[in-house]
C-alpha cells in the first residue's frame, strides 16, 4: 500500500490553548506566552492579534510592549502543551491508527488506504481543517507521500495543499530550501551560492553536495523525495489492543451505545485470549459529530478479558456520556495489558474467593479511584497499633497464600488513632471500673474480661507508649455495648482504646 502522509502544522499551539482555558479571563488583548532566556523574557508564541500588531516569537518582552503597551502574558508551559498535542494526537485517530508526533507543534498521520472512507484526500484534509478550527486550533495541513514533502508544504507552502502520488518533486521545487529542515546556516550557505529552491537542487551532484553541505543535507533532500525511508514512530502502538466501530448514521440513544461497546469488547477479547494476555486498563473514546471525543476509562485489579464483567465496570462510566447531537465512532484500546495464563478450575471455594474479591476491588477502584481502595493486611507485632497496615488490594490477592499469623487475642472492630480519657467510676481493686463517662455519656459495666498486659516494643522509640505497660480489659455495658478499656500511667488513669463491633 502507497504511504500517504499529512503533516498538521499548529502553529500557535501555545497560545491557542491558554485562550482554551482562560480566554474570559484575558479579553481580545493580543496574547504571548513568555519565557526567560539569561537575563531576558522572550516571546515563545503569540497569538493572532499579536502577530497583527507586528509581534513574532523570539522577540524579547521589551521589545514587544513598546509595540503593544497592552500585550498579556502568560508563562510558558511546555508540558501542558506537550500533554495538549498527545489529546490531539489521540483525536487524529478517528482519521487513522498511525499518529506520530513532528515535534512540538506538530503531527504526522499516514491515512494510506484511509483516505476514500472520509470522500477522498481533499475532503478528509478540509474535514481535519474544519473540525480543528472549530475546535478554536490555528492548524496548516498538507499532505504528500512522504513525511518530509509534507512538513514542507504545510509550514512554506501557501495555506498548505497536497501533492498528487508520484508529485512530490513538482510540488517542492519553488519551495525555499529551509523547507527541508536543514540548519539555518546550511540555508544560508545554499542560498548564498544561488540555491534558494529546491528545485535547485535537484540536478546537482550527490557526492558534491554532501561534501560541501554534509550528508544530512543530501538525505533530507533524499527523504522529501521518496528515495530514502523515514519511518515513523507512531505516538499510539496500533495493532489487536484497539477496535473501532463506525456508524452509518450518528447515534445517541444507550441501548446503541451499550450494544457498539459490547462488540467492541467481544472483538478485543477475542484478540487479547489469542495473545495470551488480560486487560488491566481499557480507554473507550467516543467521537461525537460535532468533532469532540469523550474519554471513559476503566481499570482492573487482575488481568481481565472477560467482556461481560469488563462492561459491567464501563457500565457507571456510561452514564456520564454525552452524545450531543451523535456518536459517529467509537474505539476502544487496551493501552496496559498483562500475560493471563489459562487457570485450572478447582472443587474448592478458594478461586471463586478470589475472582469475587477481584470482581468488587474493579467495582470500588472504578467509581472511587484504585488510590483510595486498601485491605487490612495483619503485621506480626502484639502491639494493637502496629498489627495491621493498609495495603493495595491487589497486593493481598497476590499473597493470599501467605502463612497465617499465630492466634492473637480478641481485638476490637474499630481502633482508636490514641487511646481516649474516661472519668471511671472505681470498682473493686484490680479490677475495671464500675461504670465510666465517655463523650457526655455514663456507661454501667455489666460484663468484663481481662486484664491483658500489652507492654512497648523494647527494640522501638514509640511515643504512644512511653506511659509504660498498659493492662486492658473487655468490658459490656447495659445496653450491650462493648468496649476496650485500658489502665496505665502513673498514677493510674483509664482510657478507651477502641469499639468491638
């Protein structure tokens, strides 16, 4: 198949975003992000009105507010633009799978064999274009068979344009020779012997040029016109992790979404048991009509290529979707997925154990966040503060075989941080106390165990237990209540430590 290749050129990608998330704020002034250079601040991009007042990147900030005394500025942010052109990047993929990233401000999509499925290559051009503006993007668009060719055509040609198959040459020759991304002194050598166009070179001796110029004047030249390779690394690996599904007609209502999505799912699961391998995150991009894409995204504890329990979890994802006026495609990718070996069914309980405690963790970390979801796991100490830590819950799925911890004794459901002061009621010596006041409250015991000696750690500077050994006592109250109370200090004062159940 005949590479085809756009080249989307943003040229005000900076300031193009910071008027997308704070245009009310800053009003129709002309606009530049800055940023500091030594002892200068430099304009790293300007907007449209900026370069209307005769403002261009490069300029120091001096400079520029003698030209326009009513210039805002905002500091530049490299990463948020970074992080802007991998959305637009993944927004190109509803044109093709195979997105590469041209720097900074630029993409490279090869649409060979895509092209007739959007009314050819000028429509699907305009189609991008017109989408992009929409969307509030400055963007040049060209396209040609080589990546080179079209870089030039969409940064030195006039508004862009395509260059037919097999029309690479013709299309560059009037182009100035900096189109070949060459060195600006290199440009300038070239253009000092007369060789401003690239068409002046074509007739040239290879081996001459590169003496003069160096080879990688020779192969930039080579690569525009197709006779060297410049592969292409594509921002986004395509191949069986990604389905796609498109709509003869926009759709809007659930059902329709709901079906897409479990095609979509069957599809990749299929692909993701031929690899031997489960999802441990799924993304689902729905691309609206008004040329949007909303992104849903859902992730697991285990490795997972079971469709059903996979659209299970996208189920509350769902509701939020808005299809506006229809969702014309949808894609669904596995960007992280593990080797998922097959299991050998059992007749014990311990694997269905395990696939429902898997099952509710992908539930909880989906609707509060895998950050916020932790198990208990027990730690070999008699301290009650230190015999438990929270853990991942994938982590105590992958220990479930762990060796059990010795029987301890009886410890309440919920501990304090730091054992509480009561006012106790004296009852007989050595004994717990015959009613204590708590938060305001009077509790009567009617029922106790005890004591058990608990005693710091030798080995360990602990704070919390410099009041010496403490002796603790289970204890009901009359309406059935029971508490952990414990005695220590000198002299002796009583505390609650925690609630059983």
């Amino acid at each position: 198949m005949r590479k085809r290749i756009v080249s989307l050129w943003f040229p005000r990608l900076a300031t193009d975003r910071i008027l997308r998330e704070r245009g009310p704020e800053l009003g129709e002034r002309p606009l530049a992000a800055v940023v500091e250079s030594g002892n200068r601040i430099l304009l790293s991009g300007v907007t449209l009105a900026a370069e209307q007042e005769g403002l261009s990147p490069g300029m120091t900030l001096a400079d520029a507010r003698a030209v326009a005394a009513q210039l805002a500025t905002v500091p530049a942010d490299p990463r948020a633009d970074a992080a802007l052109l991998s959305r637009l990047a993944r927004w190109a993929g509803r044109y093709t799978p195979i997105v590469a990233r041209d720097g900074a401000d630029g993409l490279f999509l090869d649409v060979g064999g895509c092209a007739h499925l959007f009314g050819g290559e000028a429509a699907m051009l305009a189609d991008m274009t017109d989408r992009l503006d929409r969307l509030g993007f400055a963007v040049s668009a060209a396209l040609a068979d080589t990546p080179g060719a079209a870089w030039a055509l969409a940064r030195h040609g006039r508004h862009g344009g395509i260059a037919p198959p097999g029309g690479t040459a013709r299309a560059l020759e009037k182009l100035p020779v900096g189109a070949l991304r060459l060195d600006r002194e290199i440009a300038a050598g070239l253009a000092h012997l007369g060789l401003r166009r690239i068409g002046d070179l074509y007739g040239l001796p290879r081996g001459t040029l590169a003496a003069r110029f160096g080879q990688e004047t020779v192969l930039r030249l080579d690569r525009a016109l197709g006779h060297a390779e410049e592969p292409l690394e594509a921002a986004r690996v395509s191949g069986p992790l990604r389905t796609r599904i498109s709509f003869a007609e926009p759709v809007a209502a659930r059902s329709d979404i709901d079906a897409a999505l479990a095609w979509l799912l069957d599809e990749l699961c299929g692909r993701l048991e031929g690899l031997g391998r489960g999802a441990r995150r799924l993304e689902l991009a729905c691309h609206r009509v008004d040329g949007t894409a909303q992104m849903l995204a859902i992730g697991t504890a285990r490795p997972l290529r079971d469709a059903a329990a996979l659209a299970r979890l996208f189920r509350d994802r769902l509701e939020g979707v808005d299809p506006g006026f229809g969702i014309e495609a949808m894609i669904l990718t596995a960007p992280v997925s593990e080797l998922l070996s097959p299991a050998q069914e059992t007749l014990g309980a311990r694997r269905d154990t395990q696939e429902s405690a898997s099952a509710l963790i992908d539930r909880l970390g989906n609707r509060f966040g895998f950050g916020r979801v932790r198990r208990v796991a027990m730690v070999d100490s008699h301290l009650p503060d230190r015999a438990w830590r929270p853990v991942s819950p994938v982590e105590m799925l992958e220990t479930v075989d762990a060796p059990p911890l010795p029987a301890m004794p009886l410890r309440p459901a919920r501990l304090f941080a730091r054992p509480e002061p009561v006012a106790a009621e004296a009852g007989r010596e050595d004994g717990p106390p015959a009613a204590f006041r708590w938060r305001g409250r009077r509790h009567a015991v009617c029922a106790a165990e005890g004591p058990e000696r608990i005693a710091a750690e030798w080995w360990r500077d602990d704070p919390a237990w410099h009041d010496g050994a403490r002796d603790y006592w289970r204890v009901e109250d009359e309406a059935g209540r029971r508490y952990w109370l414990c005695r220590a200090g000198r002299p002796p004062q009583w505390r609650l430590h925690g609630l059983f159940g």
